[in-house]
C-alpha cells in the first residue's frame, strides 16, 4: 500500500503522512464485489489509528498535535476518475471533516492532473470551508512549497519508492530502532516503534 504513515516532520512540528493515490490499482479494487464498505472502513480505521496517536501525543506534549497530509496524485489518469471512485472519496472525505476536523493543519494535493479540477469541486462539496482553507492543489511545480513547509527527513520521502515509504520512519538498510531514536522535536512520540498500538 503506498502510505507511509510516519514521513518527518513539518518546520511546524507536524507529523508527515504521505498517500500515493495515484498509484492505487484503482481499476482492480473496484472489480472486488462489495470493495467500498470494505475500502471505506480500512481507511477510516486507518484515520481513527492515527487520531488516537494524535490525540496522545498532543496530551503528552500538552499542545495540540496536527498532521501535515501530502496526496501525490501522480499516475492518476482521467479514466480512474470514475463516478464509484468520485463517490468513496467523497464519503471519506465527508467522514473525515465530521469526525476528525481538527487533526490536520494543512493537506497539500501534488502533480495533480489538469482533470483533477473537477473532480475537486465534485469531492469538496461535502467540506467545510475550514477544512477546504487548509488544502492546497499543486500540479508538478510542487517542491518549492513543500521545501519551505517540510524538513529535510520529511522531503526525502516524497520522492523515496513505494517499497520504501511503508517502511518510514526507517530508510533502506536503516536498523530498526535507528529512526526511532533520533530525535525530531516536540511531536517524535509519533515516530517510535510505528509497528506498536495506539
């Protein structure tokens, strides 16, 4: 799956989660009879896991701890844009903001393809408009902002391999137990042990 889940950190302090959406085999995912409940309640226990790390890190380090979400679209077609794929990421979307509205500080959508428009203006209808202030949509000329948002450790993962990004914090051929010990401010609870439970 091409999420990596602990990717650094923002010069904001703000754990990094990267989503490789474009590279999601959309077209067999939904040939599988019964996929959107079933993709709809991983990702939503996907996004509650990582609210409940959140939420403890922010009582452990007594401020409130927000992600920093990068969704690089790249791969992403005109012809995935199906109605089916539309809708699931609208019902995730509308989940998220109503039960997770605050876990987020900013989402940035990178080499978004010039279709991408309408699919945006399809998707964000359900949002609230402070939840749609805090994402910004950027084609390919993208590494210009995050250079000023991300650390150098957060930067080196949006152009590692899939192989690799599942494995973040830890690098190819890192020990385990490397990434974890290296300090990475304020919010480095969230960097340990990403294989251990809430």
């Amino acid at each position: 799956t091409p999420i990596g889940v602990h990717c650094g950190f923002s010069r904001a302090d703000c754990p990094v989660k990267l989503e490789r959406l474009g590279k999601f085999e959309l077209n067999k995912i939904t040939a599988t009879r019964g996929f959107r409940p079933k993709l709809n309640a991983f990702y939503l226990a996907l996004v509650d896991i990582l609210q409940r790390r959140l939420d403890l890190t922010s009582v452990e380090t007594g401020r409130l701890v927000q992600t920093y979400e990068i969704f690089d679209l790249e791969g992403l077609g005109g012809h995935m844009l199906t109605l089916v794929a539309l809708n699931f990421t609208r019902d995730v979307l509308m989940a998220f903001a109503t039960h997770y509205p605050s876990s987020f500080r900013k989402a940035v959508i990178i080499n978004a393809p010039e279709v991408f428009g309408f699919a945006w203006r399809f998707v964000s209808t359900v949002l609230p408009t402070s939840v749609t202030d805090k994402v910004n949509v950027l084609g390919h000329d993208y590494m210009g902002v995050l250079r000023e948002d991300l650390t150098d450790e957060a930067l080196y993962w949006v152009t590692a391999p899939c192989e690799a990004l599942v494995h973040a914090p830890r690098r190819p051929g890192e020990a385990a137990g490397e990434a974890e010990a290296a300090p990475q401010g304020e919010g480095a609870v969230l960097a340990i042990k990403p294989s251990a439970g809430v």
